[in-house]
C-alpha cells in the first residue's frame, strides 16, 4: 500500500523543509493582495489564486509538522480566499476566452449576442470584485496574516536546533513517498483518456495532475534535471484538460444564458423579437465550444498515450535525490 502523508513520519529535517516551502508559499499568497484588492490587473488575482492552491498543497503533505487545529484553520482560511478568488477569475478567464473569439469574427450578425454576453459578464464581474474585497479584508485580519508567519518562524528556529547536518537524505525519502502517491493518483486515471464522454473524472485528472505537480515544485531541489522536463509535462496536461472543462462549463451554460436573456429582453421591449439579433452569436458560441471541446480531447488523449510511456516519465523516481552529494 502506498503511504499517505499522515503515515510518514517526518524528521526535524523533514518539517525544517516544510517551515521554509509553507513561509515561501503564504508570502506568495499575500504579496499579491495589493494588487487584487485594486483589480488593477487580472494577472495579480492569477497569481494569488494559484498562490492559494499551491499553499493548501503544501500544507496538505506536511501534516506532523504543524498542530492539527493550526493547519485545520489554516486550510480553512486560505480555502475562503480560494473560493472568492477562484469565482473572480472564472468571469475573468471567460471574458477573455469570448472576447478572443469576438475578435475572429467576420460576420457581423453573430457579434450583437456575444457582445451582450461580454457585457453581462463584466457586470458580473464587479459584482464578484466586492466578494473579493471582503475575503482580502478578512485575510488580512485572519491567522495566515497574524499567526502564520510568526508560527514558522519559531518552527524552523526549533528544527534548525533538531536537524542533522545534512539533511538532504531524510527530506528526499519523505518526498519520494509523496510524489509515489500522488503518480498514482493521476495514473490511476489512465483508462479515462478514452472516454471523452466522462467530464468529471477528466476534470479530477485535471486536478490530480496539478497536485503532483505542485508537490513536485515544492521537492524540487531534490530532484535532477528530469524533474522540471516533467513538470513541464504536467502544465501541458493541466492546460489541455483545463481546456476541455472550461469548454463542458460553456455548452452546459450557454443554453441556461441564451433562455435567461431572452426573458429579459422580453421584459424589457414587451416583446421577443428585439432578441433574435443576438441569438445566432450565442448559437454560434456554443457549436464553437462543442467543436473546441472535441479537438482538444483529442489532442489530449495523443499527448497522454505518448508521454505515459516515456521513458522520462517511468524514471521519475528513480531520479529523486540523484544530484544530491
């Protein structure tokens, strides 16, 4: 059986290595929140989301390191911001993926209706940014901000005082243990790169394959130069399946969208024909993204069947801790 994090026991050396990849990690989270709190660019919510994912990663595989209560609040907190921040950046990435096709488009009968959309997601958009201000407010108020630093800082003062010279070798047999279950996790998923029709376990292979990655970013130090050409690998899987969950959200919504506003612009004429200029944009939005959605399916189930057998990905173990004296 493969062991989970809260198997492993983890030396002084081992939460030493944690102390400093949780601090690198929450500073990333709340370096951005300047930025966010003034919407000034949607790179910096980006940014700070992934900055949130990565630190509730972190925190996930060092369970003996920290209190229970502690790391439970923690989670918890950083899960809040999570959700506002993730809403936010949805209505982002989806003005952005519309705009780029509106700015295609040679024929003028589709552009009324996918204007209209663009317009109801920006309202939507600043109706999502007061959510945002709240959860920063709170941030900065909250234990990641108060507590969390100070608390790291006395960990990694008591394990420098614990931890042998070189630690490498206990780090890396922690991490090995790690990374060996979260490869499983996401070959476990290998017979769904056959079945376009099974949206959610390709969006939780999506999201296993992030978890290794971020666990993989966070060991490596520990790894040789194979590691990174992994990684690398991971991003691409991540943004093709990402692609294809984006693409099942848009033709699962765009029907619900296209009868919302046909209401409304019955209500608001007293009657329904004003809506039949923005009606084939709409029509044409959702055809594009089932089109969309098939040819990256495809492109995806390519790119798996040929890295899942090679060779850099079956010796990823089998480099960890190589390049260490």
């Amino acid at each position: 059986m493969i062991p989970d994090a809260e198997s492993l026991s983890p030396d002084p050396a081992v939460c030493l290595f944690a102390s400093e990849a949780l601090a690198k990690r929450t500073w990333a989270l709340l370096d951005e929140v300047p930025g966010v709190m003034e919407n000034r660019d949607p790179e910096c919510l980006h940014r700070m989301r992934v900055a949130s994912r990565r630190f509730r990663n972190a925190l996930s595989l060092f369970p003996g390191c920290f209190p229970a209560a502690e790391s439970k609040r923690w989670e918890r907190e950083a899960r809040k911001v999570a959700k506002a921040l993730g809403e936010a950046r949805d209505a982002d990435v989806q003005a952005e993926s519309v705009s780029g096709t509106l700015a295609g488009l040679d024929d003028p009968r589709l552009r009324p209706g996918i204007e209209r959309l663009l317009l109801r997601l920006a309202q939507r958009r600043e109706k999502l940014q007061g959510r945002v201000r709240k959860a920063l407010d709170r941030l900065e108020e909250g234990p990641l901000k108060t507590d969390l630093p100070e608390a790291l800082r006395e960990l990694s003062v008591e394990m420098r005082l614990l931890s042998p010279p070189e630690p490498g070798r206990a780090v890396c047999g922690f991490a090995c243990g790690l990374v060996s279950r979260r490869l499983a996790e996401l070959e476990a998923f290998d017979s769904v790169a056959d079945h376009p029709e099974r949206a959610e376990e390709l969006h939780a292979m999506r999201i296993a394959a992030k978890r290794l990655r971020y666990t993989l970013e966070i060991f490596r130090p520990l790894f040789g130069e194979e590691a990174a050409l992994f990684v690398e690998k991971l991003k691409e899987m991540q943004d093709l399946l990402g692609e294809i969950h984006d693409c099942d959200v848009w033709t699962g919504w765009l029907p619900v969208f296209l009868e919302k506003e046909k209401s409304r612009t019955s209500r608001y004429f007293g009657q329904g024909r004003a809506f039949s200029r923005l009606r084939p944009g709409l029509v044409f939005l959702q055809e594009d993204y089932r089109k969309r959605r098939g040819e990256r399916f495809d492109e995806f189930r390519a790119f798996w069947k040929k890295t899942r057998n090679a060779p850099g990905w079956k010796g990823l173990l089998s480099s960890l801790g190589r390049d260490l004296p």
